[in-house]
C-alpha cells in the first residue's frame, strides 16, 4: 500500500479522499497497482497524472524514494498509519501521507499555528518569538511553515524555549528554502520534526504554499495570525481554520500599516484579539477576553440578547435544542457557510451567550 500511495501522491493534487474511494470498491490495496489503469479510471485520475504515475511505476521512482528517505532517516506516515495525526484526519482535504524528518510524537500541551506575513514589522516578530518561547515553555508544540519573518521568529522563540515546534514546508522536507533557515531547520529537526506531503528533492512550487497551509491547520487546534496583509497565505490559513472549526486568533495592529491589515480584519470579523499571552495558553481563554467587553451590571445578558442579529438568533436557537453542536451542524442546518457560522459563534462566545464544550464543539450557556 505504500507504494500505492507515493505514487498516487507524487501527482501533488490527491488527498485521502481519493484512498478512501478506491477503499469504497471493496479491492485490495494490491489492485490500485494490478489492475491499473482500470481502477485509475473509477477514481477519476486524469489522462495527465496517470502518464505520471506509470512513468512512476515502470522507473522504479517508489522504490528510489523509498531509498533517499532511508538514508537521511525521513519517515513516510501514511494516512492509514497508526501513528497519522488524528487532528489532520479531521480536515476535508487530509493528506495522503507525509514525510517526516524528525518527530511527530505528541508535546505535553497542545498543538498552537503562528502564522504571518515574510516582511513583518519588528513588533510583529517580537510578538510571534515570545509567543513561540511561551508555548515551548508550557510545553505546547508549535507549528508553522519555515518561512522568514513570522514563521521563523515562531519557530526560533520556541526553541530557544525549550519546546517542541513543527515546520511545515512547501519543499521536499530535503530542500533549504529560505536558504538562510539552514541551521535552524536543523534545530527543527532535533526538536520536532521538518514535515511535508511533496515528494523528496521538491522544489518551492508558488502553489505548493497556499495548499501546505491546510496541514498547518490540520496539526493544530488554534491558529494565531501576527500580522498579515489582506492578500496572503497567513489569511488563506486563518480562512481555512475557521472552515475546520478551529480557534482563529489575530494580534492587533497599527490602523492604516498594510502589513496588518488582514489581520485587523480577522479581529473585525470575529477573531480572538490576542491582547494578552497568558489568555491564549490558558484553558477557558475565551472567559478572560469575554470579561473584557462585558458590561458591569446584571442587566448585561437581556440587553446582549435583545441586541442579537437575525443570524445570530438563528444560531442560538438551534445551540438550544441540544447540549452542544459543532460548526459544521450548524451550518447544515442554517443554511450558511461554516466559515460564517464560525464568526457568529466567536461573536456569541465573546459575550458570553455560548461557550466552547469540547474541541470544536459549543454549546449556549444556562
């Protein structure tokens, strides 16, 4: 089965979803190979990516692989692994497998994405680097993707804390890109691990960025953008978290500095403002911002209530029909968008009118 799916993989535009419909045919996994390219054609492989798997096949490209991963001692984890991360499974588009150099294994906390733009402010840089060291000091594992700026202050603050952190790469987990990153991928490796789904020797593809950032969100169960312009990968990745029900976090920005302005409207939109470090390490952490936009006197709950949009209300009457609901149930039955459900949820949330019972799962408050 291995074989299989580094061949399927090596088109660059499979996800599990395509395994798990080969699975659906009731064969075993030595068909996908044998009775190729029959079954190529049930799954509903182009003309163009079957050229590329039989050139795989017939080169001995799989066994290669195989060989290139051994020596520099690159595990491949497929998604019928034991060992796959189960957060990522969770994701619509999960990854067919992913090459590891390094460890996957679990951190005593939980997994936290800090992503942002390459040309960030110094401020920016500072936040993402303390905020890295503070999740290596609590032991929570940091993700990102390798990249300057926000992505590399991430990564060096949580290893100079002592933490586990995890880059994700829009290379081959072989390739140095930025080439300046050397050392401290390196460091990355002994610490956690140099993750990628493209093959060995891959180049930094323009569109193999915005799709490795899915497994950032996948790995992790709250993203936190630094500072962000509207138009880039970092608002791509909080996009996507919200979609797969995760924690969206921004830090606050100057008003009018491009550099952050998808991240203040991340905040506008209904994004936790990371205001303080210690609210996002703490479990209930949407308790404490909560208390910051609360009102003083018991009126506060009738007057939120009466204030609520029609949209609003729609949700808070389905969250009352059952104990707890997820985002994607919600927006079935509403008939909205799970990115919109989403907002509508941290928004309720923030004033205390639902909270989060269990991982991406809410439920209205008594």
């Amino acid at each position: 089965m291995l074989r299989s799916l580094l061949v399927l993989n090596k088109c660059a535009c499979y996800d599990a979803r395509t395994w798990e419909k080969f699975e659906s045919l009731g064969m075993p996994p030595e068909a996908f190979m044998e009775e190729a390219p029959a079954v190529w054609s049930k799954l509903g492989i182009t003309n163009r990516n079957m050229d590329v798997m039989k050139r795989a096949v017939s080169s001995g490209w799989a066994e290669r692989e195989l060989e290139r991963c051994d020596r520099l001692g690159v595990s491949i984890i497929t998604c019928r692994d034991a060992n796959y991360p189960a957060p990522l499974l969770e994701i619509r588009d999960a990854p067919l497998l992913l090459y590891v150099w390094g460890s996957l294994g679990a951190s005593a906390g939980e997994s936290i994405a800090v992503v942002g733009t390459r040309r960030c402010s110094s401020y920016a840089s500072g936040v993402a680097k303390e905020m890295g060291a503070r999740a290596g000091a609590c032991g929570c594992r940091v993700v990102s993707g390798g990249a300057k700026g926000i992505d590399g202050a991430a990564h060096t603050g949580c290893l100079e804390g002592g933490g586990v952190t995890t880059a994700v790469l829009g290379t081959g987990v072989d390739q140095v890109y930025p080439v300046e990153h050397r050392e401290m991928f390196a460091r990355v490796r002994e610490r956690g691990a140099l993750c990628s789904e493209y093959p060995m020797g891959s180049k930094g593809e323009s569109w193999h960025f915005p799709r490795r950032n899915r497994i950032i969100v996948g790995l992790s169960s709250k993203v936190v953008v630094a500072e962000a312009p509207i138009k880039s990968g970092a608002m791509i990745t909080a996009r996507l978290a919200a979609e797969e029900s995760r924690e969206v976090w921004a830090v606050p920005g100057r008003i009018g500095d491009e550099r952050c302005a998808g991240s203040n409207r991340l905040i506008f939109d209904g994004a936790m403002p990371l205001i303080d470090l210690d609210f996002l390490f703490e479990s209930g952490s949407h308790g404490r911002q909560r208390e910051l936009f609360a009102d003083s006197d018991a009126a506060s709950a009738g007057r939120d209530e009466l204030r609520l949009s029609e949209n609003e209300r729609v949700i808070a009457s389905l969250l009352a029909r059952r104990e707890d609901n997820t985002i994607d149930n919600l927006a079935g039955e509403a008939k909205m968008s799970a990115a919109d459900v989403f907002k509508i949820v941290s928004i309720l949330d923030m004033r205390g009118i639902v909270f989060q019972s269990g991982s991406g799962r809410y439920r209205l408050r008594d």
